[in-house]
C-alpha cells in the first residue's frame, strides 16, 4: 500500500507540474483547465502524502538512509512551498522561488524514486541468494545461541536452545517484515524436523528463509 500511496503522488505532483508546460507554450484550454483543478489536486497531494508518511513509518527501519532522507526533503520542500505561497505578496518573488523550490522538488523526488528502487534490487539480490548449510547438531555443547540475519525489508533474530544434539526450542526475539507474519510458523517446522531447511510457509516465502538464516547462523556460532 505504502508504494501505491507513493505512485498517486508522484501522479498529482506530475498533474501541478504540467502547468508550466501547459504556460510556457501558451496551451491556454490545458492551462485552464490546470488551474480549475490546481488546488484540489494541491489538497489531494498534501493528504496523500500524509497517509503516505503514516503508512511507512513502521517499515523506516527496513529502509536505506537516502530512501528516509530524500523522502523527508520531498516533503519538507513540498510545505515550504505552500506556505511561501500563501505568505509572498510579491508576485514576482512568488513565481521565483516556486520555481526554485519545485525544481528542488523534483530533484528530491527523483532521488527517492532512484534510492528505493536501487534499495528494493538489493533486498531482492539478497533474499534470492540465501542458501542453507548442513549443521551437525551433534557437534554443538548444550546452551541457547544467538543469531541473525538482515535482508534489508526483511530482518529476524533468533534464541535457539540446544541440548544433547537436539534443537529443544527457538525464540523469535525480533522479526521486522510487512507482509510476512505468517513465516513465524516456521520455528515449529525446524523444532519438528531437526533440520533448518524446512520448506517455507506459502505466501511468505521471503521471511520464511530470513528466519531460517538467522537460526543457521545461531548454529554456525555454537560450532
């Protein structure tokens, strides 16, 4: 929901933006039109980036800095440029720095788009690419191990409890994901089969192996 809400921005900010086009090239019927729907479709942008914003905010961690800090400037940009066009009077200086500021604009917002799109083919590279190892439990002392594992959008970190060779329990202790809740069932499978690559739970496929790697990794540290 989070990208959808973002794309109906950038459709409205695209929509405002066509009216310098639509006035520099004297459109005068396209230019008309723009500006019956400029502040309604101002309004949209301003609310849809809001429920953007919202949406998010619980997934920041499962993102890059320059994805959260380019987001943040789009937005910081987007109410400076409301306000100084309600508060200048001049309309000269008003054209300028809404020139200035959208440009500004424009620029943060390529640079979101560019940083999340290179941030979503780095977590797909490295969920795609996790592979399992064979652990011989028999060799690991009794104790509880800690491990983890980050994909980026997709985190976990485990408490797996060893005793006489055997996987006893495993303690979720943190799992940041969006949509992959379900794969937590996981743990259960491993306990039951003794072994980490169990198949994954249908639908989750992508935290189901995150977990997994991070119970591997627990195990790699007990050898």
């Amino acid at each position: 929901m989070g990208i959808v809400l973002g794309i109906l921005c950038l459709v409205c900010f695209c929509i405002l933006s066509l009216k310098a086009i639509t006035k520099k090239f004297h459109f005068e019927k396209m230019d008309g039109l723009l500006m019956r729907i400029h502040k309604p479709v101002s309004v949209l942008l301003i609310a849809l980036c809001v429920l953007h914003i919202l949406w998010v905010v619980p997934v920041l961690k499962n993102r890059s800095i320059f994805v959260i800090v380019s987001g943040i400037a789009s937005m910081l940009i987007m109410i400076l440029l409301i306000c100084l066009m309600h508060i200048k009077k001049d309309n000269q200086k008003r054209i300028w720095w809404h020139r200035v500021l959208t440009v500004l604009m424009v620029i943060c917002i390529i640079g979101h788009i560019v940083a999340y799109i290179i941030d979503f083919k780095e977590y797909q590279y490295m969920v795609t690419n996790i592979s399992f190892d064979d652990i011989d439990l028999e060799n690991i002392k009794d104790g509880v191990y800690d491990g983890e594992y980050d994909a980026g959008y997709i985190y976990a970190r485990v408490e797996v409890e060893i005793i006489k060779g055997e996987i006893i329990s495993i303690h979720l202790v943190e799992h940041r994901n969006e949509q992959g809740k379900k794969a937590e069932s996981i743990l259960e499978d491993v306990v039951s089969n003794q072994k980490i690559d169990v198949d994954a739970v249908s639908g989750a496929t992508n935290s189901s192996n995150v977990i997994k790697k991070a119970i591997e990794n627990a195990l790699k540290e007990a050898q």
